[in-house]
C-alpha cells in the first residue's frame, strides 16, 4: 500500500469519525491534510502521467470566482453590482457604510473565506489523487473504503439499538438531531453510505469479473470457485455490500433510500451491459436484487411504506417551503450571490416560512449555490462539471471493460450520481467528511490512464 492510499483513507476515516468533521477542531485538521496530500503528489514524477489541464483550468476558474467575493470594491460599485447586497450589510454590518470606502461582496467574509479556504484544499486533493493513483492504488482505496463502511454500518448499528442521546455513548450533539453513527443527522450518514456503497459494488463486480475469468466453463467449475480463496474475499466485499445497504435503510432517510435504490438500479444497468458473460451477470445483478430485498425486508417493508406515507412527504419533507425562499433569494442577488457559505446569514432577513425554526442551510444544494454564488460562481461550477464529464468519459475509451479498473470507475460514477441525486432534498456534501470522499470518488472516476495501457478491444458480443 502507498502513501498516497494510507493518507486518503486515513483522511477519509477521519471525516467520517469525527463527526462528520463538522467542527472546527475537526474539518481544521481535515482541510490542511487535504491540501497536504494533494500537494506531496505534486512533487512526484509519475513517469508518463499528466493533470487535467481542462478539469485544473475549471477548479481554478471556481476558486477565483469565490475569491472575487471577498475583494472589496467601492460602496458605489456593490450598489452598482448587487443593490440587493448593500440592502443587507445597511442592516448586518455595523458602521456601514461610514466606517470605510470598501467592502466585500460577501455579505459575511469570514464565512466565505471558510468556504474559499475548503474549495481550494480540496480542489488540490482532487488533482492530485487523479493525477497519480494509480490501478494498484484504486483496488486499495476501494477495499479501504468498504472496510470503514462496514464499520461504520456496525457502529450506527449498534448504537441504534442501544441510543442513549449521545454519540459514540457520550458525545452530545451540539445541535441535537436524529443522530445515526458518527453523524450528528441520519441523512448525513446516509449520503456517505450512498457514496461509499456503490464504491463497494464496483469492488465487488471487479472481483467477479476477475475470478470468474480463471474459471473453466461448466456450473461445477463455478461452484469449485466458491471454495478458493479469490471467492472468499469476494463474499466477504458482497457481505460489507449487504451490511451498509442495511446500515442506510435502517436511517430511515427518505433521500437516503431512494439515492440506494437508485445505485442499485445504475449498478445493475452495468452489469447487465458490460459483464462479459451470462454467468457473471447472473451473480452480479442476482447479489444486486438480493441487497435490495435483504435491506428492505430487514427494515421492515411497512415501515419503509409508512414512512413515504408520513404528512409531509408529498411536499419533499416540508422542504418546498424553504426551497421558494431560496429561489427568490437568488432572484435578489443573480450577478455575485450573498458569498459562498453564508447562507445562513442571509436566511436571518429573507426566510418567510416555518419562522419558529430557522434555516441555515436550503436543503437543496444547487439552490443554495444559486444563491450564494449567483451567475459568477455558478458558472464555474457549471464548467467543472463539463470538465468532468469529459475527462471521465475519455479516460474510460482507455481502460477495458474486462479490468478491475473499469469496475472501481463504475462504482465511484454511480455514488456520484446517487449522492447528486440526494443533494436534491438534503446538504450532505456540506459536511466535510462528506465532501473529502466525495472528492476520492471524483479523483478514481477521472483518475488519469498512464501511458502504455491498452485501451479495451471491442468484442464480438458488443460489450464496448
């Protein structure tokens, strides 16, 4: 195992531990590890390997676009720029606008420099991995991976069964909430299950469609299989599969179960597409449907029902409310948005529903983006996302789809797109322990393919 494989996972394990990193002795630590571990891979010479020019371009591009944020302009100019942001600081900043000639465009800078400050450690993490992991180190990680998850399925277990008010059996919440695991919210934990579960099945497919390989045709030569020690490892990584699909839909998180059904669903589109052959399908897309029966059953399938029944749910959990605030908050301020991470702030003067709670975050990612970056953030962000796109869909014409690499990119592409699909109702990937595998499962899906590798051969079956 590398360096690089020990500091990611121990980075990751971390964030998950700590509570989700979500307090400033914890995301401290987690941000200067990131921009340390991204940096050392800097130093390297990786032979061949090169960075992202056009994924780089765009991180730096959103970085800058927050940084803008925080220059500080003419009191003219923010009235010329954003009107809505010298409304604000006229009622939030004391001495404004007599107290000096210029201000930031944030209308908290502290909190924007916080969010400028993880943008840009995790940015260089996210470089880094991808441009020197290479294919020994991803079959690390995602065996890493599965191993923390099916702790961490043990541990928020265990402590449902046995929930006393405190995490870990003596931590108290600073904010109480519907704890499960480490993580002060259910939801939160079970966004890091959405990501690191369909890692787990990748693993899992990967080792499928290598074992199976060296295997003779005929059902006794498959069943022999089972008896080898390359079949155990890949029982027990289908074993850590069943017991975090478990783990998450015992949270009861709506977003969390619909983000699970849909990993299964995408793994098993996968499957049924690019194994090679009809027995390999038949392994992995049966364990698939097995999970799914498995995690609901164990729940309890009146319960999963009763609770999509609740009052409530037809209006994404009371949550339309809050996301109409949000939007007429980001028609306010369209050019520069409040600053990034300051939600929070600007809910304090423009939330209109639920007035005995307040909202400090808009449990809808994209909205709240909209919102606090305007069109010069969200533009960016638009653009790393084409980037990404791309780099990821090149870098797949370089591998073979009969490769354990193939399988470990599927696998971080479908937690993408399942905790994408969560970040719709809730903010998981504001959590920064969150946000560091988030960040792992970027760097596997466009990790760079090192010169010298064969790209897959088209088969006569039509697997490519």
């Amino acid at each position: 195992m590398s360096w690089r494989v020990a500091a990611t996972l121990l980075l990751t394990a971390w964030g998950a531990w700590a509570f989700g990193a979500v307090y400033h002795w914890a995301f401290t630590p987690l941000f200067v590890g990131c921009a340390a571990v991204g940096g050392a891979t800097f130093l390297q010479r990786r032979g061949k390997r090169r960075t992202e020019i056009f994924l780089a371009a765009a991180l730096a591009l959103l970085v800058t676009a927050v940084g803008l944020q925080l220059v500080p302009v003419s009191v003219i100019s923010i009235r010329w720029i954003s009107p809505e942001t010298d409304v604000v600081l006229r009622r939030y900043v004391i001495g404004y606008p007599e107290s000096r000639d210029a201000y930031p465009l944030s209308i908290a800078p502290r909190a924007t420099r916080l969010g400028l400050t993880a943008a840009g450690a995790l940015g260089v993490l996210l470089l880094g991995l991808a441009r020197s992991l290479t294919r020994d180190d991803t079959l690390h990680i995602a065996r890493g991976v599965s191993i923390l998850g099916v702790v961490l399925a043990v541990a928020g277990i265990a402590q449902k069964a046995m929930w006393n008010g405190k995490i870990y059996g003596f931590w108290t919440p600073t904010q109480a909430g519907n704890s499960f695991g480490p993580f002060v919210n259910k939801n939160h934990f079970a966004g890091w299950m959405l990501m690191a579960l369909p890692l787990a099945v990748g693993y899992f497919c990967a080792r499928v469609a290598r074992g199976m390989r060296r295997v003779k045709p005929g059902w006794r030569n498959r069943f022999v299989w089972f008896s080898s020690a390359d079949a155990s490892e890949t029982i027990l990584v289908g074993f850590a599969v069943l017991l975090m699909a478990l783990a998450l839909t015992l949270t009861m998180s709506r977003s969390g179960m619909l983000g699970l059904l849909a990993a299964l669903v995408i793994s098993g589109w996968f499957v049924a597409r690019r194994q090679a052959t009809d027995s390999r399908r038949a392994i992995a897309a049966g364990y698939l449907i097995f999970v799914a029966l498995a995690a609901a059953g164990w729940a309890g399938f009146d319960r999963i029902a009763a609770r999509f029944a609740e009052s409530g749910a037809a209006e994404a959990g009371g949550r339309l409310g809050i996301w109409g605030d949000t939007w007429r908050l980001a028609r306010r301020f369209p050019i520069v948005g409040t600053g990034l991470n300051t939600y929070g702030v600007a809910t304090l003067f423009y939330q209109t529903v639920d007035l005995n709670e307040h909202y400090a975050e808009a449990h809808n990612d994209y909205l709240q983006l909209l919102a606090e970056g305007g069109a010069l953030v969200c533009i960016p962000a638009a653009l790393v996302i084409l980037a990404f796109a791309w780099t990821v869909q090149r870098q797949f014409r370089e591998v073979s789809v009969e490769s354990s690499d193939y399988w470990i990119r599927i696998g971080a592409v479908t937690g993408i797109l399942a905790i994408a699909l969560q970040e719709i109702s809730d903010f998981s990937l504001q959590m920064p322990g969150n946000a560091v595998l988030f960040v792992v499962l970027l760097a596997l899906a466009a990790r760079h393919v090192a010169a010298g590798v064969k790209p897959r051969a088209t088969s006569a079956q039509g697997q490519v």
